[in-house]
C-alpha cells in the first residue's frame, strides 16, 4: 500500500476539480429544477501494485454524465485507462456503460488490447499447486458490446458480442523449483493448437434486472442477469463453445443515512463445448475472490459467493470488510474435487468523485493456501 501513498495527495486536488460543489451522496432524488453537468475529462495519473502485476503506472479518464435533464435516469459512464507494468505488461482499455435518455436502452462494453502480457499459468482445475507456477506471455485484443431494450422499469433484454483476438503466445518459463527447471509448463498439456494464433467470436442473448440505484457504487437494490454466448465457426471463431453467465447480486443500506451497506454476491460461469485455455472460467484477481492470482484456478465450470460490509469512515473515506467462497471444475459433479477456495481481507475507498460515487479502491486479500494480493482499481468489485 505505500507504493500509492505519494499519489494521494495529488488525487485529492484532482478529486477536488471534478467534484466541486458536489452535494453528499443521496438515493432520494432530486425534485428541483436540475442543471446539465459537467463532464469531466481530465486525466488522473495512477500507480498500483497487484498481484498479477507487480508495479504498475499509468493515467485514467473517468467521465460521468446523464442525457438529458431527468434526473430519474441514471447516470452513464465511462473508463479510459492506460498503464505499464514492471513485469512488461501493457493495457490500453475503454468500458462503458451508458443509459439512453427515458432508460430506453442500457448500452456496455469493452474495447481492451493486452501487449506482451506475461501471466503466471498454473494449469486447469481445482488442484492445481503454486509449484506449478509457469510464466506464460501473449497479446490480446477483446472487444465486447451489449445493447439491451427496456421492457419495463429495470428490466431489459437484448443481445451481445464478443471477439477475442488471442496472438504470440509463448512459453517465458517453464515450472521452477530453487531457480531448477523441474518441468515443462502445464500449459503443454494442453492441445497444440491452443498455443497457436486464436480467434474467438460469439453472440448471444442477456436478460437483465438492474434495479441498483448507482451503477458505480449502489446502496441499494438488486442487480440479476442470466445471458449466454455461443461461438462457432458460422461467426469466424476458431472454437465452438457455449457460455452461459448468471449474476445475483444484492445491496441493503444498514441505516437512513446508507453510512454502512451490506453487499453480497453470487456469480456462476458454465461452459459446454472446447474451451481453449484463456476462455475458461477462473478464479482470482480484483473482483472475484481477492487474495487469490487471477487466473489461480480455472476450469470450465465455476461458481463463486462473497459479501462485503461498507462502511463511511470520515471525509472522503470508506472502509470495508469481504471474504467469499468458490470453485471451479470440469463438471459440476467435479466441484468436491480439491476443496473450496475461500478468501478474505479489507480494504478503503477514497471517493474521489461524491456526487457520482466514483471510488478509487484499495483492497488486500488473503487466501485459503496464503496467498495474498493487494488491488488498486476503479469502481467497486461488485
């Protein structure tokens, strides 16, 4: 956590710029005659030190904003962010989420290219050891679209695509024990062709409830989408797979002034089909079971639960508490196989914009084996 206390200072005169003026926080919402906002697009600089990362430096643009002047509909934003890592790693990634005016349509997605992206690789299944920690490296470019109709309040339907762009994929380091080379990496033990140039595409349909009432951090309500993606070869993918995601999640102010809310999720990936080695479901990162290498276990099948208590602390600071609990497999029948996995820790949040609840995130984590992380990011995990 040290390594981001000298850009502190500078993201509370940032934060300062960008949400001057701004009224505390509020579910109830406004009757007044409102006015059209300003949308910031400065650039904020960031540095981080992940798990997955090591170091890392870069600049963010996170603009909010809402179309039109019915302060019913809620707000839209979006993330422009750039870094480089001390592992070599580079991410150029823009998100979106955006409200069209009346809530007609809810519009998300991603556009991400990963450059010379070194991972650790420790092979599939709900078994695997940290001794069989090889490095891997590739390039990727995802991008990612939804466009959803509202068939009534919160609730929306649609269809979306994704194209996976996976290129140069090498074996770094193979697995170590004392700096010894003990054995190949257990990326071999998958097919050859998964090591080679792969092009994923698929389409499907989402079904979604939103009923949040801040897409950045809620204080209340419910969050559900079932949705599924079928790549075949009709639509260019080099594999033909089935994906099929359901996402609960449900938020509760624990006092009239939201000071303290009780989040909770439960995420479930299944997938049917040839699943090459980066499509499958894992485990692991900023969002699903902190504490735990992203990408630490990984399957075809995965199911995770976690919760996180939030509570105001002073000024422009929160704390929370989370731990979660999950586990991939092969099959369903497969989840007894090697144990749950299960997490916990704590974390602050700085707010860096209080009129939109934008938070900037800090969180370290703890897993079962004793492995650690530590996170930086945007936006809460859930």
């Amino acid at each position: 956590m040290r390594l981001c206390y000298p850009f502190i200072a500078l993201l509370i005169s940032l934060s300062c710029r960008v949400a001057a003026q701004a009224p505390v926080d509020s579910v109830t919402r406004s009757a007044a005659a409102p006015k059209r906002e300003k949308i910031s697009f400065f650039p904020i600089p960031i540095i981080f030190s992940q798990p997955e990362t090591g170091l890392g430096y870069g600049a963010a643009i996170l603009p909010v904003w809402r179309f039109g002047l019915d302060t019913t509909v809620r707000k839209s934003n979006a993330r422009l962010i750039a870094w480089r890592t001390q592992e070599k790693q580079s991410l150029v990634q823009l998100t979106h989420s955006i409200f069209t005016p009346g809530e007609q349509y809810f519009i998300s997605g991603e556009l991400s290219y990963y450059y010379r992206f070194p991972i650790n690789y420790y092979g599939t299944g709900p078994r695997t050891s940290r001794d069989d920690k090889s490095v891997i490296q590739y390039k990727v470019f995802i991008g990612q679209q939804r466009v959803l109709r509202r068939l009534k309040p919160n609730l929306f339907a649609g269809l979306q695509g994704r194209l996976t762009d996976l290129r140069d994929i090498q074996v770094n380091r193979d697995i170590e024990r004392d700096g010894v080379v003990v054995a190949p990496s257990r990326l071999n033990e998958r097919p050859l062709r998964e090591r080679q140039n792969t092009r994923i595409v698929g389409i499907g349909p989402v079904l979604l409830y939103d009923h949040r009432d801040n897409v950045l951090s809620a204080y209340q309500g419910s969050y559900l989408e079932a949705s599924a993606l079928l790549n075949g070869g009709a639509l260019g993918s080099d594999y033909r797979f089935s994906r099929y995601l359901l996402d609960a999640r449900r938020y509760l102010s624990l006092d009239v002034n939201h000071k303290t809310v009780l989040a909770g999720q439960v995420v479930g990936q299944f997938q049917a089909g040839r699943v090459p080695f980066r499509e499958l479901a894992n485990l692991g990162g900023d969002k699903l079971l902190r504490g735990y290498y992203e990408g630490r276990y990984r399957d075809r099948q995965s199911v995770v639960a976690q919760v996180e208590l939030r509570r105001q602390l002073f000024w422009r600071l929160n704390g929370v508490l989370f731990g979660g609990v999950g586990q991939v497999g092969n099959t369903l029948a497969g989840f007894d196989d090697g144990g749950l996995k299960y997490t916990g820790g704590a974390g602050l949040r700085f707010k860096f914009n209080r009129r939109d609840r934008l938070n900037i995130r800090f969180d370290y984590g703890v897993g079962r084996d004793g492995s650690t992380g530590f996170y930086f990011s945007f936006g809460e995990a859930f």
